[in-house]
C-alpha cells in the first residue's frame, strides 16, 4: 500500500493528470472509506469504486461478496452526515467521463466515482475497446467476440486498422444479458 500511495503521489508531483484510482467494492473496504475520501481532499485525484465483475470465471461467487454501488454510496453520505459536509454530483470530472459517476465532498480537490458495473449497469454509455497483448481488438468485457488488430498494425496499414476499429464498434453489443458468449479472459488479460 505504501508503494502504491508513492506512486500515486509521484503522478500527481509530475502532473500527470487525470490520475484515477481504482478500487474494487470488497466489503473488506468498508472501514478503509474514510481513509480513500481523505485523499481526495487535497488532490486533484479520481478514486473511482468499481463493483466486483465475474469476468474469465473470476468475481463474487455469492451476494455480498461484493459491495454494491447503493451500498457504497449510503455509507458516503453517511460520513457526510457525520461530518464531511455535503455529498452532490461533482460538475466536472476527469477527461473522457467513461463510465463512472462522479461525486465530490464539498471543498474537495479530487472526486469519488462509482461504477456500478453489475447492480447498475451503463452498456448504452460505454465507449471502451480494449486492445488485448496478443493483438485482437474487443468491444465488450464480457464477450468472447474478438477481431484480430495485429495483422493491419503489423502491415502498417492504416485503413486496415481504421476498418477493424470501425467493424469492432459496429459490432458492439448494448446489453450485457445478450452477449454472445461470456469471456475465458480473465479481467487481467484485457486491461479490464
Ligand atoms: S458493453 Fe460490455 S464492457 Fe461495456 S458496459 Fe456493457 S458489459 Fe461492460
């Protein structure tokens, strides 16, 4: 953990921007909150709650194996009632929006972010290709449906690559429940 705040401090020193960090919703994290709005109070930094997602035969096996967006949200406002002050939609956000939901402590530099990848889920929002390190190009988390990249990129063919990006949009399914087929990736073979 001290490596990791090193790293993010570092980012921020070098004003790379925006820093974003992700937390995955364990209820272990729960007695930790305080502690991640802390860090947002001073710096310009995103922390952005993520629900656990069965992706590649990964993810919670049973309900409350993962907090939920709701959940976390409610133990927010309640440190805010206890004394953080105001909880409210934050009018700016980091770069590319994606697709989180952004809130802010009122007076805070930084934000917190929820995406509710499963209780509360964005499909009509999503913009995201992920590039996997084999070189196929895919269009959803969840799907098995790939194209390979590789090949345009290696040819130096510009067209070619524009067309795969064209076809992988095109193809882009919007609802997560009728996907053609779930992933054997798992969530750190894509970048998730
Ligand atoms: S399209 Fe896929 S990756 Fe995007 S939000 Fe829906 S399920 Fe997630």
């Amino acid at each position: 953990m001290p490596a990791a705040l090193k790293g993010v401090e570092a980012a921020l020193r070098f004003e790379l921007s925006p820093v974003k960090l992700n937390v995955v919703m364990m209820p272990e994290l729960l007695p930790e909150l305080p502690a991640f709005v802390a860090i947002t109070r001073h710096r310009p930094l995103h922390v952005r709650f993520i629900e656990w997602m069965p992706v590649g035969g990964c993810g919670p096996r049973a309900a409350g194996d993962s907090l939920t967006k709701a959940q976390l949200m409610a133990a927010l406002r309640e440190l805010g009632a206890n004394g953080l002050g105001e909880f409210a939609p934050a009018d700016s956000a980091p770069g590319g929006w994606g697709p989180a939901h952004y809130y802010r402590f009122e007076g805070y530099k930084g934000t917190v972010g929820f995406i509710g990848s499963v209780s509360d889920h964005f499909c009509r929002e999503c913009n995201r290709l992920r590039l996997t390190a084999d070189g196929r190009l895919k269009n959803c988390l969840f799907s098995s449906h790939e194209i390979d990249a590789k090949s345009a990129v290696q040819a130096r063919d510009l067209d070619g690559v524009l067309a795969v990006i064209a076809e992988s949009l095109g193809d882009k399914t919007f609802d997560k429940n009728v996907l053609p087929g779930r992933t054997a990736r798992g969530m750190s073979q894509v970048g998730g």
